[in-house]
C-alpha cells in the first residue's frame, strides 16, 4: 500500500510539474500580447476619444437585446432600450401589458433620462475608465479588468487627458480659423481690386467706343459733303453739256434754213445773183472752217511733238560730258555712246536713282580681244555723293561694279564693290567672260530693297546687297596696242 500511494504521489507531482509548465506558457503568451496591446492603445486613443466626446447620437445604447442597432424605444417598466424590431418581437406578441410604459422618443430625450453616472450591470457610480475597453467602469467591473490586468485610469486623469487633448485640438482649429480669415482677407482685396481694374476697363471701352462713334459720324459728315460737292459739279458740267448742246443745235438750224433758201433760190431764174452770192458765202464759211481744223491739227502736232521729246529724254539714259576723266572718254550718238581713243578713262551718267526698280542696257560696239592688247571695261554704279571725287581725284570709294580684261595673255572677270575705302571681290565663274561685238551687258536695281545684279546676255553674274541711298551709272573704258577702241552704247 505504500508503495501504490508513493507512485501516485510521484505521478501526481509529475501532472503538477506538466501544468505549472503549461500555465507559465500561457502567461509568457499573454504577456507578449499584452505588449503589442501597449503599443497598439497609444494608436487607438485618439479614436476612443473621439467616440466619447462625438455627437449625442452616436453616444445612443444599443438596443439590449440584440446588441447591434441603436435604440429607439425605451420600457419604463422592463427599464430596457430596444430597437424597432425587438419592440415589434417583445412588446407587440409577449410583452402586450408593457405597452403601456413603452414610448417613442427623439435621441435628445432618451439621453437625458439616461444615467450614465452608474453602472447598468452592478447599479454602482462610474468612478474609473478602463482603456482596453474603452468604457466607464464601477468598483466590481475594476476587479475584472484587473484579472485581465487592462490598463485603469481615474476620472480625474482621463479628464485631464481629454482637456489636453481638446485644447489641442481647438488651437489647431483657431490656427485654421485665422488662416481661413486671412485668406478671405487677400481673396476680398483681391476680388476689390478685380472690380477696379473691371471699372478701369470699362471706363477706357467706353471712352474708345464714344470716340470711335464721333470718329464715324465725322467721317459719314466728310463724305456726305464731298458727295454733295461732287452733285454739284456733276450738275455744272450737265448744264454746261446741255448749253453747248443748245447753241449746235441752234447753229445747225440756222444752216439748214439757210440751205433750204439757197434751194429756193436756185428753182427761181430771177434770182441768179442772189445764188452766186449764196455760194460765195457758203464756200468762205466753208474755207474758215477748214482754216480752223488745220489750227487744230497743227496744235495736235505739237503736242505729241513735245511728248515724243519728254520720250525720248526719258529713254536717253545720257553720259554727263562734264563727269569725264579729262575728257579722255569721247561721247557722240546725242552722249549715249562712249569710247576711249586714247589710253583709259571714266565717265559718270546725269541720271539719279533713288527708288524703284530700273534696268540699265548697255551694247558693247567693240571690244578688242587680241592677246597682244590691253582691254579693259568695267560697269556699275556709284554714290551720287562720291562722283565728284571719283571723276577729279580717282577715288572709288562707293562704287558696286562688274568688270572683265584682257592682260597679259589672259582673261578675268569679277564683281567688286567698295565701300568705307575696303575693297572686296568675288572671282566666282568658272569660265571666263569673253565680250564680242553686239553682247548686251544688263545691269538691274531694285532701289526699294538696295540691290544690284549683272547679266550679259543671258548669263547671271550675282550681285551685291546694302547699296546707298542714291547712286549714278558710271563706266570705264581702257584700250592698248590696238587700232580698235572699246566702246559702249546705253540701249
């Protein structure tokens, strides 16, 4: 018997050992999840708090029977909050004489006869706040909690908490206020200065659109008087056409009567005098009429005589003889033609060029192209204000020109212009300008854009940009070793 009762003393020692080992377990356990509780309640505060301190109706009980709505009902007698469909289950089928006591109340009266100052499970004052479950609790609920070791606070130091919060809160909410109240402040002056700018611009249309009518009504005044003016005139010349008209008319009568007499007369005998008389008259009217037309035509004449010079002047594109380089270059054909009897020479042309667009031709009547001679010609324009010095002192200053020559066995062409005493020169063809008899040499301006081109015959030759304001024509001519001379005639 001793021994039965040692090994079931040993067996029960070793279940002890098993159990303490299991419970310490389990509180290891507990323990662990009690510390992400800790570090869970701190996130969770804020929205507990938010909970107690939200609106009256969310701070409604739920229904005590089924624990999910709200309630809307309260029984005086059964002293219990119920939802509409545990009324309709409780009330209506089993509770019939509680009816009586059951009334239907807005949420603002069901609070206020509520007491949330004592608890509804012991009927004891809530006089501490559990954390974990985020409640008020009495004296008894307390040992619970402290069972389930959950965080206790009193009311005192939850209020305290609550009110630090809240003043928290309301700054940030006055921070906002006073932003709010500022930017309504820049919006106002900002919508204040709108309005003036509005006013200005309107002010300012208004302003135009009156000017703008005053603009109109002068201008239909202008044009109705000038229509008028034009009435007028155009009535004049009417009343002069139909006076004029009047007079012929008049004179033409007076002829025909005067032929019907000579007719009569001429079918009476006795009056042959009379008839010979009557063709005297007729034949010195008729000579002075003929007198009058040759005047006329004569008059013609030398109006399309003048027009013919004013022509011809205007087509004559002349050498100015006295802009000569001492005379060396000789002028004939009315100064439209130009050669060089002797060694070389430039000379200048009279007329100006200032605007528009012209084209100057000029014919080569010779051009030796023996290589044992000298030849040279060169043709362009220059500034009107440097001709004096070009012709006196040979400076060729402003001058846009193409030139071509024979020299020492060869041949070259090229453009050059120079301006500000710098002169620049493109050699730009591949082959080389041979002049001959009857080539026509073509230079063309464009005032408007100061722009001059070249061109023989159908070949283009380029051209330089940026000309002065006013230029002339001018040509050099230079011949040696030969019997022929260069010469040139403006087309």
């Amino acid at each position: 018997m001793d021994n039965s009762k040692k090994h079931q003393k040993l067996k029960r020692s070793k279940h002890k050992k098993k159990a303490y080992k299991k419970h310490k377990h389990k509180q290891k356990n507990k323990n662990k999840n009690k510390n992400k509780k800790k570090h869970s309640k701190k996130e969770k505060k804020i929205t507990k708090l938010s909970q107690i301190t939200g609106p009256v109706e969310k701070r409604i009980p739920k229904c005590e029977n089924c624990n999910k709505k709200q309630s809307q009902f309260y029984c005086t007698k059964c002293e219990v909050y119920y939802c509409a469909k545990c009324e309709e289950q409780l009330h209506r089928k089993v509770l019939k004489k509680h009816k009586k006591h059951l009334y239907k109340a807005p949420y603002n009266e069901l609070v206020k006869k509520t007491n949330f100052n004592i608890c509804r499970k012991h009927n004891k004052e809530l006089s501490l706040y559990c954390i974990d479950e985020n409640k008020l609790i009495c004296s008894e609920c307390y040992s619970n909690c402290k069972i389930n070791n959950h965080e206790i606070l009193g009311l005192q130091d939850f209020s305290n908490e609550i009110y630090e919060k809240i003043k928290i809160i309301l700054k940030k909410i006055k921070n906002e206020e006073n932003q709010n109240k500022e930017t309504i402040q820049k919006s106002l002056e900002n919508q204040n200065k709108l309005k003036e700018k509005i006013k200005n611009i309107c002010k300012k249309i208004e302003n135009d659109s009156d000017l703008m009518i005053k603009k109109i009504q002068d201008s239909k005044i202008n044009h109705l008087n000038l229509f008028k003016k034009i009435e007028i005139i155009i009535d004049n010349k009417i009343q002069n056409i139909l006076k004029d008209t009047e007079e012929k008319q008049k004179k033409i009568l007076k002829k025909k009567k005067k032929i019907n007499t000579i007719q009569k007369m001429k079918k009476d005998k006795n009056h042959i005098k009379l008839i010979q008389g009557g063709k005297e008259i007729i034949k010195s009217e008729s000579k002075s009429e003929k007198e009058k037309e040759k005047g006329k035509e004569k008059e013609r004449k030398g109006e399309l005589d003048e027009k013919e010079k004013e022509k011809k002047s205007k087509r004559k594109e002349e050498f100015d003889p006295k802009m000569n380089d001492k005379n060396r270059i000789k002028l004939k054909n009315e100064n439209k033609t130009a050669w060089n009897p002797d060694y070389d020479g430039w000379i200048c042309g009279k007329k100006i060029y200032s605007s528009g667009k012209h084209e100057i031709k000029i014919k080569i009547d010779q051009f030796p192209n023996s290589k044992n001679e000298s030849n040279w010609i060169c043709l362009g324009v220059i500034k009107t204000e440097n001709r004096e010095n070009f012709i006196k002192k040979g400076n060729w200053e402003g001058t846009y020109y193409f030139e071509t020559w024979w020299i020492r066995e060869k041949l070259e062409s090229e453009k050059i212009k120079n301006e500000n005493g710098k002169c620049t020169s493109e050699k730009i063809y591949p082959e080389n300008i041979n002049l001959k008899k009857n080539d026509i040499f073509t230079i063309f301006l464009d005032m408007d854009q100061k722009k001059i081109s070249f061109k023989i015959n159908e070949k283009n030759l380029g051209g330089w940009e940026n000309l002065p304001q006013k230029v002339n024509f001018f040509a050099c001519l230079l011949s040696q070793g030969g019997e022929e001379k260069n010469q040139i005639t403006i087309i």
